[in-house]
C-alpha cells in the first residue's frame, strides 16, 4: 500500500516511541492503516484526511478537528474526542467501544453500523446525524445532548444521565469549559458586522479577495440561521434583517464558533494574525472564551481554533 509522506513520518516516529503528536499538521493526509494507539492529537488539525482502519485506541484526540475526514473501520476504542469537531465525518462500521464523544460536534456525520456500546454523548451535537444500523445501547446521553426530532435514544436503549450532577474528581479542563460557556456578550448585529467586516479588511490585505471569501465560507458553522449572512462581490457581509436586534446566547455562540474558526484558518498561513486585528473590537464577541485579561495574548498560534470553536458551545433554546 502506497504512504504518504505524512504517514510515513509518524510511523517512524511512533516507532522510536513519540507520542505527543499536537504540532502535527495533518489537514487531508492520508495516515489510513496506521497504529496511532494511545497517542496525543490534542488541537490537531486532522479535517479531510483519510483515517480508513486507523487504530486509535487510548488516544487522546480532545478539541480534535476532523471535519470529513474519513475513519472507516477505525478503531477508537476507549479514545477521548470530547469537544472535538466531527462535522461530516464518516465513522462508518468503526468500534467505538466506551469512546468519549462529550460535547462533541457529530452535525451530519455518518455513524452508519458503528459500535457505541458504553460511549458518552453527554452534550454532544448529532443534528442530522446518520445513525441506521449504529449500535448505541448503553451508550449514554444527557439533557444537553442535541438529536433529531425523529430520533428517540430511549428506543436506540441508549442511558440518559443528568448532566448536572458532576463529581467533585472532574477535570480542571471540564471546570474550566463550564465557567467559558457562561460567558454571554450583549451585541448588536450592527456592531457584530463591524466585526466581520474589520477582519476581512485584515484578511484581504494579506491573503486576498479570494481565500478571505473562501476561509468565511469553510468557517461557517451548519446552522440555518447563518445563512441570513451573505457576502459581497468584495468579500463584504451584510445581513438580510434588522441590524438593531439584540441577539439570543444561542446566535451569539453560533457566531462566536463561525469568528474564532475565521482566525484559525488565517492564522494558518499568516500566523501573526491575531496581533493585526483589533483586539478591542474582536474582544466584544470573544473575549469572555479565549483571552485572559481582556486580551488575547495567552492565544496559543499553533493550536486549531477552529476546534476550540464550536466543541463547547452550550446550544440553548433560540
């Protein structure tokens, strides 16, 4: 079987006993077949790739971006993808086998004849999620795990469990993800298109017309409601409504996920991005979730945005 260069690198180094993978770039590499058991992908970029048959058992794949990617008949066998985002991915016939789906982001994945026995989807996003022939019994559920209408988990035997209850033993990460999700700005659409608008303005000037409308298109969350924002021939957003609307936490979360994916994927071929913008104004949307200090200096560059966009947004009622 023919490897790519990618593939053939992490073997080696997995071999030689590396585990530690988070500064890896892996957006559409080809890693099918590989033993990546008990390894740490924490951040890491790994949308589009093509993970047929990976063995990921143990591994620690938080906050995880792979988008698309394909994991035919992986195994993910006790793995952590909690907060991960798992948009359109094909997780196809893969055992996944006590697998930490929590706060993830499954939004019109393929989890067609997969094992999930005794897997966590506490706060997980499944909206339009395939699930015919999964095997989901004992796998468990919570009230902020979001289903299609037509989908009922008590028929899948799938076992609810109160998320409120949380064990005084849980992890700083977890304590330090609740206290983000609390954080709800008052924003105006007409001071949010400033926001976009600042940034295309940065993004064009470095990056041009074209990738900048690219990179706010590949950004935008699969939420109905963001397709009320439309884009220029200039790379311009404008939206169809009234501008003058206080928006509900649950736009506003949307909105915050679509931005800090923006920065990210800038931030990918300009990696000083987020010291061109204006930090004041950006601040109004997303200071409360990834700055310190109302600045966002403690932005780490290398580490995917685009995941920590949308894994622990709390999708409350509009």
């Amino acid at each position: 079987m023919f490897q790519s260069q990618e593939a053939i690198d992490l073997k080696e180094k997995y071999e030689k006993g590396q585990r530690n993978f988070q500064e890896f770039q892996l957006r559409r590499a080809d890693l099918r077949g590989l033993n990546l058991s008990y390894t740490d992908f924490r951040g890491v970029d790994l949308s589009y790739a093509n993970l047929r048959e990976v063995d990921f058992t143990g591994a620690d794949l938080r906050d995880a971006y792979l988008n698309e990617a394909d994991l035919t008949g992986v195994n993910l066998t006790g793995a952590n993808l909690e907060g991960a985002s798992l948009i359109k991915i094909y997780l196809i016939k893969a055992n996944c086998y006590q697998t930490d789906f929590s706060e993830a982001y499954l939004t019109g994945a393929y989890l067609t004849k997969s094992d999930f026995k005794e897997a966590k989807f506490n706060g997980a996003y499944l909206n339009s999620a395939k699930l015919s022939g999964a095997k989901l019994e004992d796998a468990y559920y919570d009230d902020q795990t979001r289903f299609d209408t037509s989908f009922n988990p008590k028929t899948a035997l799938m076992k609810i469990k109160d998320s409120k209850k949380k064990s005084f033993n849980d992890s700083e990460s977890s304590v330090f993800k609740v206290k983000k999700r609390t954080y709800i700005p008052t924003i105006t659409l007409d001071k949010l298109l400033d926001i976009f608008n600042h940034l295309t303005a940065v993004s064009r000037r470095y990056l041009g017309k074209t990738m900048t409308q690219k990179y706010w298109e590949s950004s935008r969350p699969l939420f109905e409601w963001l397709d009320n924002f439309e884009m220029t021939t200039s790379a311009e957003i404008t939206f169809k409504g009234e501008l003058d609307t206080v928006l509900s936490p649950t736009k506003l979360q949307w909105l915050q996920a679509w931005v800090k994916s923006f920065i990210e994927n800038c931030s990918q071929i300009v990696q000083n991005y987020p010291e061109m913008i204006d930090r004041q104004l950006v601040n109004l949307l997303i200071a409360g979730d990834l700055t310190k200090n109302n600045n966002m200096d403690s932005l780490p560059k290398s580490q995917n945005l685009s995941s920590i966009n949308s894994n622990h947004l709390t999708l409350l009622s509009i």
